[in-house]
C-alpha cells in the first residue's frame, strides 16, 4: 500500500501510482510511518483516495519546508509547484528553473556555497531580454550554466593513476562555465592572433604590411632563439577567430585599448557593442550578429589562442545551443589568455563593480523615463480639461 525506504539521505517511496522522494528528517519518517499503518488499515478505494490526497499533500509541504529552510533565497509555490527567487525582501515573479534549483540544494547538502548561484540568478533577471523572452530564455540559459564536459586531460590523467574508463570519466566531468563570487560567468573566447601590422611606403603613400615582431637568431648557430613577442599578454592583440574583422565593430576599452571601435581583442580590456541591436537574440538563430563566448566543449571545436572572460548575465543576448553551444552577448571582458602572461590581475569584483553601475544607470533612466511619460500625461490630462 504504502512504501516507503531511506537511501543517502532521501526517503522515496510510493503508493499505488502516486511515486515521491523527499529529504530526510526525522518527522517527515515518524509522518510517513504513521500514514503508512492508516494505509494498512484501510477498506475501500475512497478511504484509500483519501490517504492519498493526505500523502500528496504531506509530501509536497516536505519539500517546500525544506528547500525554504534550507535556502532561504528560493520561495516555493505548492499550487504549481514553482520556485522563485527571494532576496532583500523581494520575491521575483520569474519562475526559476527546476534545475537551478537542484543546484542549489545540491550545493547545501554537499556544503558547497550556493550564494554565487544565487547572485547569478539576481544578474540574469537583469537582463533586459527576459521580459520580452520569458520562461524559456531563463530554462535555456540556465541549461546552458548547467552545463558539464569531460575533460580529456584529467581523464587520461585519473586512467594512469588506474581508475577504471567509467570513474575515470566521472571524475574528469567539470561545470564548462565557471561562477564567480559575485555571480558573473567566467567562460572562453578564441581568437587569433595579428602578426602583421602597417607601416608607411617609402614615398609615404600607402600603408605596407610587415611582421609585428621579429625573430631573433643564434649569431653562431642560426637558431631561433625568440619569436620577438611581447614579455606580457597585455601587448599583443587579437582578433575573432571566426568573424576576424568582419561583422559590427565593437569596443575595446582599457589600459592598452583603442580610441573608437573596431576587431580587436586585447588582454585587459572591456569589448562592446554599442547596443542590442548589434546582437540576435532569437534563441533558435546559430552563426548571426553578437559577440559569441563560450564554455570547454564550444572552444574544442576551433583552433587559436584561448582566452578567459567574464560576463554578466544581464548581457547575454541569447542561448542558441544550451548543450554543447555558444552564448551571444553585448559585452564581455578579457582577463586573462593561455597565449601568454598576464601583467597585471584583473579581479572579477571590479568587473562586477562596473556592471553594477551600468544597471543603476539603467534604473535611473528607466525612471526618468517614467517621470516623463507622466508628465506628458499630465500635461495631456491638462488640455483635455480646458477643452471642457
């Protein structure tokens, strides 16, 4: 009738159709034993429906207790089973993602902290798209967070340590994009890199093109002994290695950034586009216009240097492939390559400084906004009585 068993912290169990799985407590088994005896006792189908509804009822309060307790960011509704976010006092009228929020008990019960998921969601609901796209923009982009790769490396690594194939690959799985403390998405950027740059003709007339840097040689032997590269990261530059200098021109804005926009790719520097026209954000467009980041499997599929970047949630655009894809965005910033070293350290907290007051800024005109369509009312309002 009614069973019921505890296995790693969760009781599941079933009666007739009805199949549930709750945390563990001590009074949601003292409840289920006790309901459980009832079943036992019972004679008819309607004293059985009964129990069922009571069962249903117990059960779905359990989990919304709990996941309340527990997190105290999430608000439940038990009519239809949803999960909003509840921080400084406000509950978000958009419907979490059920996987979000298995993320976030998951990360509780393994005593991870959960609060960089939590201000990530905060950012997301930023995102001046989500009103326009809804329920299936936030459900595609937390799929896209969500995310997880077998790393080739780590795998092949755990295999000569004699790990069998299977827990091999399980301990090799990692999240493709990474969050920060302050909930901004840490993901991958390929680009190329510019070897030539432009030099006037001897008559001065026209540009020529020649090497960027120069090999220096072994006077002796004739060996290379440096390709002629910058020391830092910072002073080489890039391009998109898809797109390379075509589509819309975008900003590069910081230390060794440029005056206007244009196809480059530096270290250090925040790139833009000047506004969400310049980005597609139908979910079920590939290869269009935006700036594309993305995650350890995306990045495997092209060749060049690799580069590591934050982004906000409020800026993505869209989410054309939530399992191995790219994310289209408005801006994103560059803090670090694998093509070489950095000279200073980028902090993701100052990014996230920067992209906080953007959206103050947008509160504020927003706002002002608001307070002059009313006053154009008014002024309306106004005329309408004087024609009385």
């Amino acid at each position: 009738m009614l069973n019921f068993a505890v296995i790693e912290q969760q009781i599941t169990g079933s009666a007739g159709e009805y199949n549930f799985s709750i945390p563990f407590t001590k009074e949601s088994y003292d409840g289920l034993v006790k309901m459980q005896e009832e079943f036992e006792s019972v004679g008819t189908m309607d004293e059985f429906n009964d129990l069922l509804d009571n069962l249903k009822a117990f059960t779905d309060q359990n989990v919304q207790s709990v996941i309340e307790t527990e997190c105290p960011y999430i608000k439940v509704d038990p009519k239809n089973n949803s999960f909003y976010l509840h921080y400084n006092d406000v509950t978000s009228d958009v419907k979490m993602p059920k996987a979000l929020v298995d993320r976030l008990m998951e990360s509780h019960e393994k005593g991870i902290d959960y609060m960089p998921l939590v201000k990530m969601w905060v950012r997301f609901l930023r995102n001046p798209n989500l009103p326009k796209k809804g329920n299936r923009f936030a459900k595609k982009f937390f799929n896209f967070v969500n995310m997880t790769y077998v790393h080739p490396k780590l795998k092949e690594e755990f295999i000569a340590q004699g790990y069998s194939d299977d827990v091999a690959t399980e301990k090799a799985t990692v999240y493709q994009m990474k969050i920060t403390k302050e909930g901004l998405l840490n993901g991958y950027k390929v680009s190329r890199e510019i070897l030539h740059k432009y030099e006037a003709s001897e008559d001065g007339q026209t540009a020529v093109q020649k090497p960027r840097y120069q090999r220096t040689f072994d006077p002796n032997t004739g060996e290379i002994t440096s390709e002629g590269l910058p020391e830092i990261v910072e002073d080489r530059l890039f391009e998109p290695a898809v797109m390379g200098s075509r589509g819309d021109a975008f900003s590069c804005v910081g230390q060794n950034g440029f005056p206007k926009p244009g196809h480059f790719i530096k270290v250090g520097c925040l790139h833009a586009l000047d506004s969400w026209d310049q980005v597609n954000t139908n979910d079920d467009s590939s290869c269009v216009k935006g700036l594309h980041v993305g995650g350890l499997y995306y990045i495997s599929g092209y060749s060049g240097e690799i580069h590591n970047v934050f982004i906000d949630p409020m800026h993505v655009g869209a989410v054309p492939d939530d399992n191995t894809g790219a994310i289209r965005c408005k801006q994103y910033f560059v803090h670090s390559s694998l093509a070489g070293v950095n000279g200073s350290i980028y902090h993701s907290s100052d990014y996230a400084k920067l992209t906080d007051l953007e959206w103050q800024q947008m509160l504020t005109d927003a706002l002002k906004v608001t307070a002059e369509q009313m006053e154009k009312m008014n002024e309306a309002s106004t005329k309408l009585q004087a024609l009385k």
